[in-house]
C-alpha cells in the first residue's frame, strides 16, 4: 500500500463510516477506481476503530451514564425502569445477531461480498429502501419511548451491513424509521449500537491485515494502518456532529440520490470493462 492509498482511505472510513451511504462499500470502490487493487475487509474493520474511537469520545458522557445505571441495576432493582439501564439491555441484545452472523460468514464477507456487482446493486437496491422508510415512518417516537423489539430489529438491520454496499448507519437509521423513530432518535442510538460490534471486528482484524488475503489485495505497514486509523478518527468525530444536526432537520433523500447515482456509475464502469468486479 502506498501512503497516498493509505490516507485517501483513511479520509474516506471517516467521511462515510457514519453517513447511509456504506464506508466498506466506499473503501472498496475508491481502491478499486483510483489504485486498482483492494484493501481488503479488514483494513475496513481496524480503521473503523479510530472512527469508534471518535463515538466513545463523542458520547462519553452518555456511555458512561448507561453502562454506570446497567452495573448498578444488575443488583439493584430501583433503577431497572430507567432508560439508562434498558439501553444498555438493547445495545448488548442488539448487537447479537451482527456478531453472530459475522462471525458464521466471515469468509464469504472477505471474498464474494466484496465482489462490485453486489456492493453497486445493493448501494441501489437499499437507496430505494432508505427512500420507502423516509417517505412512510411517521416519525412520532423518541428514546423515551425505544422497546426491546426496537432494538432486536435495529441489530438485525444493522448485521445486513455486513454486506458492503449496504451501509450500517443506513440500515439502522432506515429500521428506526420503519419503526417510527425520529431520526435523530435512531442515529443516536445507531451511534450505541456500533460501539461493540466494531470494536470486536476491529481487534480481531488488526492480525490479518497485514496478509494479502487475495491477489491484487493491497498490505499496509504499521505505520500507515495507524495513520489510516487516525485520520478516520479525526475526520469520523466531525462527521458525528454533522450528521446529527443535519439529521435533525433533514430529511435522508440526499443519501438517497446520491446512493444511486454512485451505484449506477460504478455498474458503468463494470460493464464498459473500465474496472475489475474483483
């Protein structure tokens, strides 16, 4: 990997981690149009530990307040009816089904998954999805009123991320809409939801990314995985901050067009030859 790779995808991982528009869709399009190899899925996975590591300083507060009231409420009942104590219930139940099926297909994720056919189709394909939930959610309901169902549907729609294309933040924010959710409510806890699933993801990648699971896979050094890492964290913090003012006032139409157009040009260039699905 050159440094000039390794800082593109670096800005890249922290420019899209947290938009509905896919990060490891947008790591493997952006290797492939403009260094004609792939940095591979796990590159993906330990950047997005600097990204997570932008969530965990974001929302500190809020993290420390929920995991505080979960301890305290394990052996104490008084506070088992607070939000603070149920939300820490709903990350670790929602947060199952991404570990779970990641870890069944994880071979397929690193292979067939990446392939550009299924990340520009399913770019498109959950555009439209993103699109249905915008049009159709009534938008009535805040934290306060989040369920355990709530949460059990939101992992699921967040495990479908594993596909690239898809996007983690698209599929939670688009579960959370169906489901009535503001959308600030549903970033927010989109947000929480991340932190275990990326994190395990990362620290178990960091060993393979340094061997070339494939020919034509690109290998980072020491030094530019953790400037990658970096500048993912960094460009990832403002990102946070962004996307929930701008969620809290707009609708995800924009993403919507944007989804599409990206798809549809990469769909181009598969079919003129102009790059390799693979």
């Amino acid at each position: 990997m050159t440094w000039v790779e390794a800082i593109v995808l670096g800005i890249v991982q922290g420019l899209t981690e947290f938009l509905p528009v896919s990060s490891s869709g947008h790591l493997r399009i952006t290797s492939a149009i403009f260094f004609d190899q792939d940095a591979g899925a796990s590159f993906t996975a330990v950047t997005q530990l600097g990204t997570e590591a932008a969530v965990l300083i974001y929302f500190a507060k809020d993290i420390w307040r929920i995991t505080r009231t979960w301890l305290v409420g394990i052996r104490d009942a008084s506070v088992r009816s607070s939000l603070d104590y149920r939300m820490g219930w709903y990350v670790i139940v929602g947060s199952i089904p991404i570990g779970l099926l990641g870890f069944l297909f994880k071979d397929q994720i690193r292979t067939a998954g990446r392939n550009l056919w299924v990340v520009s189709t399913t770019l498109i394909v959950f555009a439209f999805v993103l699109a249905f939930a915008e049009y159709w959610g009534r938008q009535t309901r805040t934290l306060a009123n989040f369920r355990m169902r709530d949460g059990i549907v939101m992992g699921f729609a967040q495990a479908m991320a594993l596909v690239p294309g898809v996007s983690r933040s698209g599929g939670t924010l688009t579960a959370g809409l169906l489901l009535n959710l503001t959308r600030e409510a549903a970033a927010r806890y989109s947000f929480l939801l991340a932190i275990p699933a990326v994190v395990m993801s990362g620290i178990f990648s960091v060993g393979d990314v340094f061997e070339p699971a494939a020919p034509g896979t690109s290998v980072p050094s020491v030094a530019q995985m953790v400037v990658a890492t970096i500048i993912a964290f960094g460009v990832g913090y403002a990102a946070i901050a962004w996307l929930l003012r701008y969620v809290a006032h707009h609708t995800l139409y924009v993403f919507v067009l944007y989804r599409v157009a990206l798809g549809t040009l990469v769909l181009a260039l598969l079919l003129t030859g102009t790059i390799s699905a693979t």
